[in-house]
C-alpha cells in the first residue's frame, strides 16, 4: 500500500509541477510579445548573501542575539557582524559614515541599511 500513496503523491507532484511550468512559459511568452526583457534568475549565485544571513553568527542570529541583551544596541550588532564577517565578499563595511550602517552586496549591485532603528524598544 506505501508503494501506491508514493506513487500517487508523485502523480500529483508532477501534475502540479507540470501546471507550474506551463504557467511560467506563458507569462514569458506574454512579456516577451510586450517587448519586456526577462532576466534568468537560474544562473545567479546568491549563495554568499544566504550565508551571510543564515550561518550560525549570521545576521539574523547576531541580531536575535542583540535583541534578547538588556542594553542591546544597534550600533553594537553593527560592529559585531562587521568583525564577525569582515572576510565576507557579501558583507560591505568600506566607505561608510554612520557606525549603525553596514551593507549587503546583493546579486543586483550594493545596497546600504541603517540598523539604527533594528532594536527599537517595544
């Protein structure tokens, strides 16, 4: 009996897979008859910025981890994923003014945050 309820699931997988796809040709097919340049998505490797956020001392543990500290500060979770990341090809720390600012370089160019407001008290 498994052997059945797997196969079925695969059936219903494919069909939603194969629906997925048809939908995705046809908005492609559309934009393209608009004149609208498409941009393939499959060949970016965004795999540093993911890191970057993700790891074990990454962005959003860094910033959970400011937000649980009593005197948590901005500027405190700034330094520590500068000092923690300044290896990181993602993480931009050069030519910036404010010690609440870092920035991410993303696969469609850099983008600066200000974090000055990341641990506002609720």
């Amino acid at each position: 009996m498994r052997h059945y309820y797997v196969l079925v699931y695969m059936k219903q997988y494919e069909d939603q897979n194969s629906s997925t796809i048809d939908s995705q040709r046809a908005i492609k097919e559309e934009y393209t008859a608009e004149g609208i340049d498409l941009f393939d998505f499959s060949m970016v490797d965004n795999s540093g910025v993911i890191e970057l956020f993700e790891c074990k001392l990454g962005l959003i543990a860094s910033l959970n981890e400011e937000c649980v500290r009593p005197q948590g500060k901005s500027s405190s979770f700034v330094y520590k994923i500068k000092m923690l990341h300044n290896e990181s090809k993602s993480l931009l720390v050069d030519r910036l003014q404010n010690e609440c600012e870092f920035g991410i370089r993303h696969f469609a160019g850099a983008v600066t945050y200000d974090a000055s407001e990341f641990l506002k008290v609720s």
